[in-house]
C-alpha cells in the first residue's frame, strides 16, 4: 500500500535570474535562461493594450514595456514561506492579500493555486493554473500544478472520477510532460512527472523522476518523500528511510515523510518507533486513510486489537471504498472467534465496493466456516460468474456443496443442478489448472457423494500443507475417517505460529476433524495465541461433540420406537457434527436397512455406514468383524438385485 501524497510543492523562490549559468552550462540539455520560457512564465503587463496611443499611456511616459520577470517579489516572500511549511490556509490568505494589491502579479496566483491544491480545492486551483496559462501558454509551472489537480481529483470517493482514472492520469502524463518539456530545469516539473508515474506503477520511471527534481532543488523535501515512497515499495528499507530522514530534515512539517518513515519503520520491525512517526503524521494531517491503515496495522502487531480496530474503522471513513481495512477488520474479528462480527465487516466493505472479489472470497468462506452451505453456494456462485474458473471459489463451491449434502439427504442434492454445474465448473478449472491437486482432490470429494468411492491410491501423495488438507477432506469423504485425521495431524506438528495453527485448528473444525481441532486451538494457545481465541475453539469443539451426543442418544430412543425416519434424521445430524462417531454411522446403517420399503439406493447407502462405522472401530474383535462385513456384503447383494429391478420397471 502506498500513500497518496499532497503531490505538488511549489519552490518559489527559485530565481531564474540569478541561477549560476556555469551550472547550467555543465548540465547536458539544459537551455541556457533566454533560450526557454522562465521556470515560471512571464507576463508583460503593457502588452496589446490597445492601439492609438494607450500603451504609451498605460506604460509611462517612455512607452517601453514593463516586463515582469517572474523574480519574487517581497511581498509574496511570506505566502511563500507559509506554503514551504506546509501552512496552506494561511498561504492561501497571504497570496490573496497579495493578489488584492496586485491582481496581475502571476507569481502569487499561482502560489494561491498551489496552495488551494493543497487543500484539495481543487476546481478553484484549476482556474487559477488556467488564468496564468492564458496569459503565458508557456509557463511550465501551471501545466505541472494542472497535473497535480488532476491526480488530486483521483483521491475522490465518486464512482464516476474513479472509472475514470485511466483517461486522468493519461492527461496528468501529458500536462507533466509538457512541463518537463518547457523547463527542463524545473524541479516541480519533475516532481509532477514521477507522480504521475507513480500513480501508474511505473515505480523506477517514478524515481528517475524523483531524482531529477532533488537534483534540481535539493531543498525539494515532497521529492525526497516520494522517492522514498518508491524506495519502500520497491522493498529497499534501508534507501527508504535515507529518503524520509532526509526529506524530514529539510521540511519537519511533511506528513508524508513522517507517514513513510513510519512505515518503514514497521517493515524493519521497530513498532514504537514506527506509531510515533505515524502519529506525528497523523497530527500533520488528520484525514490521511493510509496513515490510519498502517497506524492500524502497527497496533495489530503489538496485540492491540482494540486500538487497531478503531483506527482500520477511521480509515474505512475517510475512504470508504478502500478494501483493506475491511479485510484486516475481519482478520482481528476472526482471530478472536467472532466470525459474524468479521462477516458484517466484509458486507459493510461490500456496499462500497460490490465489485471487489477479495471482499466476496473472504465473506464466502466464512459462510462456509459458518455453516451456512446454502450461503456460501450462493456466494462462491457469484464469484465464479465475475471470474468465471477461479480455483478458489471452484473448490470453496465443491466444499459448500460437500457440507450441504452432510446436513441433508444426498439424494436430493444429487438431483439438483448445483451438483452436476459444479462438476462442470470442477472440470473446466481442472483443464486450466491441471498441476492442480486441490482441484482434483476438490472433484473426486463431491463424485463420492454418488457413491463414486474416490481411488486416491491412483493419485500423487500430497507436497504442501494446502494439498495434504484437501487430501485429508477426500479421505474423510471416502469414509477413511482415521487416514484424514493422522494427515491433518502432520500438518499440524509443522506449525510453529500461533496464527497458523489456529488456522489449522478451523480448518480441522471445518471438516469436524474434532480430535485435531481441540489439539491444534490447544498448541495455539501454548504457542502464546491468543487466549480469547484459542478458548473460543474449543468451546466450539466442546460444543460439537455434545451436539452430536445429543443427536445420537435421540436417534437411539427412537430407534427403539420404530420410529426410523426421525431416527435417520438425528443420525444424519449427529454425523454432520462429527463423522468420527462410530456409534451414529452404525445406528444409521440399522435405520436404513429397517426403515418402511426402502429403495436400492437406501439399503446402498446402509452398506456404506457399516463400512464406515468398522473403519471407525479399529478395536473391534476379529469374529464381529467378520460377522458384520458378511452381512454387509450380503445387504449389498440385495441392494443390487434390488436396483437392477427398479430399472426394469423404468
């Protein structure tokens, strides 16, 4: 991220004419004074006032004309010197006292038009560089200070100046370059050029920019800044903060300076140092949304949530349709367990921005963390109709889907068009994505709910952490609910962050992996996580398996009463909870195979829950074994003959 600078800083009290000329003659390409237009412009007040005698009139008694050379008047010194130190209401009232003495005095109008830049007033700025641009068509100085509105007017919130900023900043480059091109030696010139540049992303023209005006006026502390700026995003720290320290040094007054150093500062990890600097920038200039962004982000490093929260909100204020603070709102809000809280953060960023797919990623997967499939379908859904084969959104819709079908009847979800759209988008994203294993692990999960065991024999064993999740989630789908938790729990033995092994721990609440998720809040906690959040999981865990104990005691009573359809219901919740439950999948294999006229597809389903339950029961005594998978194998008989009998009455 980078900060949007007050970008135009006049120095007005370079004098052309006393600029050493064995200076200038050493410097390659630079016209000699005279040769060129003056930094900035001249105005000859006794020019084309008319014929028949009133110029002489006009002009004295000699008839000469009075050239105004662009020298700096005294009575201007002052406004000058107000705007150098970065006081622009008050220059803004000295140019004007000088303007009322002297209305034709273009030195002050465009210091007046500088400093109502400054202010963002920007259309009363705009009128004044287009006065003095009317009287010298030449004057470097105005075109660079219409530049400078123009890359002002792109800090606005309106939508429409927004969707326009291709076609601004095409116009600012022009107006810049055209500065350049009139006064090579201007310093502003340049300065407006690496602006542009900058807010182009074209960071080393930026800077060769930069330099060029620092070269010219080493005095320039808004060149010294930005160059900085450049430095930073460019990841060199140490040239940054030289940058900052330097531009600070010539002008204390420069918020931006003082923003960047602070950022820096951030970046080498030095926090108290850094909220200072930003703080001190923030006192320069209160309305900066970056400066409360990383002021923010500083008191998110040191633990502060409350403090960073509040200054994420401030940013959200002043530019609201900025997306980062609203993401990093709901990182703090989920860290601490609040995934609703961290949900309404995101919508609110939303309504700024509907177009911002990190923004509808993130509230996706979070209805998926949720529970809420139906949601989280609906969302992913959106997301691939803006960025149609986005992997990220293809396997978050797989996983809604799988959840859906967990807390329902798979039948009805595999009759739906959801199931077979999504395994059309699985396929067309598998075609971009081929090196993909998520992607594959994503499509061979969501064919098992058809009763495709997945063949992951036949696939490459997981490489990274990412891969070794989404093989776990397929394993489980296979019903090999003790191979996914010993994946899982390799992937949480690797973790040594705090941050990460709560990320593991949701991910394993997830997918009801409950023995690795209480594990992981557990050693995210002794990892000096934090305690909030790492107690909010596990009441999370705690809470699931009390819920599926519940469910399962339930479905056991009514079991006992014949009553299977309400039986099958609670099983099926209680397995949703958590599928590690041998005694739920065996009390649904029962309540299938007993329930009124079941179909081919019920007893089929019956058979895989007492695969499951004897996967679950690796203590199970080798006779019962035995015992139960002969009659599953004899139920799974009568399933197929049973199936081969519907389809000839079809």
């Amino acid at each position: 991220m980078t900060i949007k600078p007050a970008y135009f800083m006049l120095s007005l009290s370079l004098l052309v004419q006393s600029t050493n000329l064995s200076v200038l003659a050493q410097i390659p390409g630079i016209p000699l004074p005279g040769s060129q237009p003056p930094v900035y412009g001249s105005y000859s007040a006794g020019q084309n006032l008319g014929q028949n005698g009133s110029q002489a009139g006009a002009q004295g008694t000699n008839g000469g004309s009075q050239v105004l050379s662009g020298r700096v008047k005294h009575d201007i010194m002052p406004a000058e010197k107000l705007l150098s130190q970065g006081k622009y209401a008050e220059a803004e009232g000295a140019f004007r006292d000088a303007l009322v003495n002297n209305p034709a005095d273009m030195q002050a109008t465009l210091g007046l038009g500088v400093a109502l830049a400054k202010q963002f007033k920007l259309d009363g700025a705009e009128d004044l560089f287009d006065r003095v641009l009317a009287t010298d068509p030449n004057n470097a100085v105005a075109y660079a200070g219409k530049a400078t509105v123009l890359l002002n007017r792109l800090q606005s919130s309106s939508g429409s100046v927004r969707s326009q900023k291709d076609s601004y900043l095409a116009q600012a480059e022009a107006l810049a370059n055209r500065a350049v091109q009139l006064s090579p030696a201007a310093a502003e010139a340049h300065y407006a050029l690496g602006c542009v540049y900058k807010e182009q992303g074209k960071m080393d023209q930026a800077a060769s920019e930069f330099r060029n005006a620092v070269n010219f006026d080493p005095q320039h502390s808004y060149a010294y800044s930005s160059l900085g700026q450049c430095k930073l995003d460019q990841g060199s720290l140490v040239e940054a903060a030289q940058n900052f320290q330097q531009a600070i040094a010539l002008n204390s007054g420069n918020s931006s300076a003082h923003f960047g150093l602070g950022s820096t500062l951030l970046k080498q990890g030095n926090v108290d140092d850094a909220i200072k600097e930003l703080n001190i920038s923030l006192y320069q200039f209160p309305n900066s949304w970056p400066t409360r962004m990383m002021l923010g982000q500083a008191y998110q490093t040191q633990g502060n949530s409350v403090a960073a929260l509040k200054e994420y909100q401030l940013s959200t204020l002043i530019k609201p349709e900025n997306a980062e603070p609203y993401i990093r709102m709901a990182d703090i809000r989920q860290e601490r367990g609040d995934l609703e809280l961290a949900l309404a953060d995101l919508r609110n960023g939303l309504t700024q921005i509907p177009y911002n797919l990190d923004l509808r990623m993130r509230i996706a997967d979070i209805t998926l963390k949720l529970e809420k499939p139906d949601d989280a379908i609906k969302n992913y859904k959106t997301i691939l109709s803006m960025s149609p084969n986005n992997a990220q959104a293809v396997k978050g819709l797989s996983q809604a889907l799988y959840q859906k079908a967990q807390k329902a009847a798979v039948g009805a979800l595999l009759a739906s068009n959801d199931y077979d759209a999504a395994l059309k988008t699985l396929d067309e994203a598998i075609k971009l994505n081929a090196n993909d294993m998520e992607l594959q692990l994503a499509k061979t999960k969501l064919m098992s709910l058809s009763g495709n065991k997945p063949d992951l024999a036949s696939m490459a064993q997981p490489t990274n952490d990412g891969e070794r999740i989404a093989y776990a989630e397929a394993l489980m789908a296979a019903g090999e609910f003790l191979k996914a938790q010993d994946m899982i729990k390799g992937v949480l033995a690797d973790q040594n962050d705090a941050k990460q092994t709560y990320a593991v721990a949701d991910i394993a609440l997830m997918v009801k992996d409950l023995d690795n998720a209480e594990a992981a809040y557990k050693k995210g906690m002794s990892l000096a996580g934090s305690q909030e959040r790492g107690q909010a999981g596990l009441n999370k865990v705690s809470q699931a398996r009390t819920t599926s104990a519940d469910d399962t005691r339930v479905a056991n009573e009514l079991s006992k009463k014949n009553q299977w359809d309400g039986a099958i219901s609670k099983y099926r919740s209680a397995i949703s909870t958590n599928p590690s439950l041998a005694e739920a999948h065996l009390g649904l294999a029962r309540a299938l195979e007993k329930s009124k006229n079941p179909n081919s597809q019920t007893l089929l389903e019956a058979v895989q829950q007492y695969g499951y339950y004897l996967n679950l029961r690796t203590d199970m005594p080798s006779k019962d074994r035995e015992k139960m998978t002969k009659d599953a194998d004899k139920l799974k008989e009568k399933a197929l003959k049973l199936k081969e009998k519907e389809s000839r009455k079809r």
